[in-house]
C-alpha cells in the first residue's frame, strides 16, 4: 500500500502552468516571464530550509509573491481549484 | 343485438391549461439557464485555451466545445421523450396525481439541494474533489477539435442531477398539451438551444476583454444570490405545480 504520496517540487510545470495563466490574461510575454522568474526564485529561497511542504504551503508561497506583481494572475493561481 | 358501449379513448389530461403549461416549461427553461456548473467548465476550458492556443484556434475550439454541450442535451432530451412517451398513458398524465407528488416532491429535495450544496462557501460546486480536480485538470489536454466536443459532450453529465428532472418534466407537460412530433423535435432543440445560451454569453464575456479572475469574482459575489434564485425557481416549479395540478 503506498504510504507516502510526497513528491519532488516541479518547477517546470509551475512555470509552465504560470506562463498560460498570464497569456490567457493578455499579461505581455517579456512582463510575464521576468515577474514569474522573481516569483519561482523567491518561493524557492522561502521553501529551501524546508524538506517537506504542503500542496498548500506552496500555493500559498507562489500566491504572496505573485500579489506583488499582478493581483489578477495570483487571483487566478489561488483560485484554480475552487472554478467547479 | 349486440350493443357496444363506446369508451372515450383513453387521453392524456386537459387539466393543465396549454397557457399554464407553457408557463411551467419557460420556467423549467429559465432555471436550466441559471445553472452554473457547465458555464464554469466552459470559463475554464477556454481560459486555458487562450493561454495556450492563437485566437483562432481558441474561437474554433470554443465552437466545438459549444456544439457537444448542445448534442449531448439533445441527446439526452430525446432519449428521455423516448422513454417517458413510450410509457402507458395512464401513468405520465397529469390525472395520476402519484406523477405530480414525485415532481413536487424532487423539485423541492432540488430547491433545498441548490440551497445548501450547489456552490459551497469558497465557491466549489456540489460535485465530488476528485471529479472536480479532473475536469479542472482536462483543458490541459486538449488540442484537437474533436477533444473539445468530447469535452463539451462530458461537461454537461454532472449538472445531470439537477437538468434530468426539468427534462422529465417538460416532456410530460409537452405530451399532456398533445404537441405534434414536429413541435416536440423543435421544443426540444430549443429547449437545447436556450441552455447553451450561457456559454455564448461567456465566449462574449471573454471576447470583451475580461477574464478567468473577473468570473470568478463575479459568481463569488454572486454567489448566495444564485443559490437563493436557483432555490426560489425550483420552488415556484413545485408551488406551481400543486396548484395547477394537484389542487386543480
């Protein structure tokens, strides 16, 4: 019986799925780019003394910094799951 | 001399007037075009569309997504007249006061659900996390015009609870007024046709400039309202219907 559902942080994919939010929010690609790269940096340097995080200390990590730049795109990472 | 006395044929009943029948089926219209579980999926859907695919693209998709949302209702629609016209006279007319007390009683059980579980307090609707992070997860995946019909097909499956119970409904009013194959077919499609009318309201809505953030907000603001108007409906429905019918 699996035990243990912990798995390594996927930076690509949150870039990734950042990178469509902001496009589908007509953020301009350079703008997106720059601010998601501060964000994934950030949240890397807050998360780095830590050996385990929940799910929802990270979405909360990538939502506080990602308020600083553009309220609607972390509007839109925070809210994801509650749309259905 | 052999006498036969003539019965009159066995009809379905006139209690209900056409006017009033019509009413109950705009009404049961009105409430498929408040649900909010497919327009949020469709919100979704083209969200990640745009992100990922050129405007053209995503307008054609979006199209496709369209069309399953009104095959599948289509489908489902007639399937159900199908089945309810196949049934004896004698059960689904509006004389078998059993049938009125089943509407009256599953109207107001969906009056109380989309009271209390429809959309939850953070804004999640009634279906189970699992499913929802599914749906949720799906849009990443599609590329092809035939993903998103298949998409826009299974979309509409977990608004079944509270859609399956109109349809019913309207079909058995439409065959107590006696409405002739051909209006039954066109009843039908409009009846399809007026509850995809959300999504062509969300394509506007995204097309217009806003947003995934600006809905969201929006049916969270929204949100109690829709629940107490989705309840009050469903509630008139039943009123109505023990008026008009079991009372009359």
């Amino acid at each position: 019986m699996k035990t243990s559902l912990a798995e390594p942080f996927n930076e690509k994919a949150l870039r990734q799925e950042l990178k469509i939010d902001a496009r589908a929010l007509g953020i301009p690609a350079g703008a997106a780019e720059s601010f998601i790269d501060a964000t994934c940096k950030s949240v890397q340097k807050t998360l780095s003394d830590k050996s385990l995080i929940t799910e929802n200390d990270l979405k909360r990590s990538v939502y506080k910094e990602l308020k600083k730049y553009h309220a609607d795109l972390a509007y839109v990472y925070k809210n994801r799951d509650k749309i259905i | 001399m052999l006498l036969v006395e003539m019965q009159p044929p066995l009809c379905y009943n006139q209690s209900m007037s056409i006017f009033a029948s019509l009413g109950i089926i705009i009404l049961s219209m009105i409430i498929s075009l408040f649900l909010m579980l497919n327009p949020s999926i469709f919100a979704n859907f083209l969200h990640y569309a745009s992100g990922k695919y050129s405007r053209k693209k995503t307008d054609d998709l979006s199209l496709f997504f369209i069309l399953g949302a009104e095959t599948i209702t289509v489908f489902i629609f007639f399937l159900t007249f199908m089945i309810i016209s196949a049934l004896p006279v004698s059960i689904i007319t509006f004389k078998n006061p059993i049938l009125l007390w089943i509407f009256t009683g599953i109207f107001f059980a969906l009056g109380i659900v989309a009271l209390c579980f429809y959309i939850q307090k953070n804004g999640q609707f009634f279906i189970p996390r699992k499913i929802a992070t599914k749906i949720i997860a799906k849009p990443k995946f599609i590329k092809k015009r035939s993903d998103a019909f298949v998409f826009g097909l299974v979309s509409n499956l977990p608004e079944l609870p509270f859609n399956l119970p109109l349809f019913c409904f309207c079909t058995v009013t439409a065959l107590n007024i006696s409405l002739s194959p051909f209006s039954c077919a066109g009843f039908i499609i409009l009846y399809a046709l007026i509850t995809v009318l959300p999504l062509f309201a969300i394509r506007i809505f995204f097309k217009t400039g806003h947003t995934l953030a600006d809905f969201l907000k929006f049916r969270l603001k929204n949100r109690s309202f829709l629940r107490f108007f989705l309840c009050s409906l469903y509630f008139l429905l039943a009123i109505l219907l023990i008026n008009l019918g079991i009372i009359a």
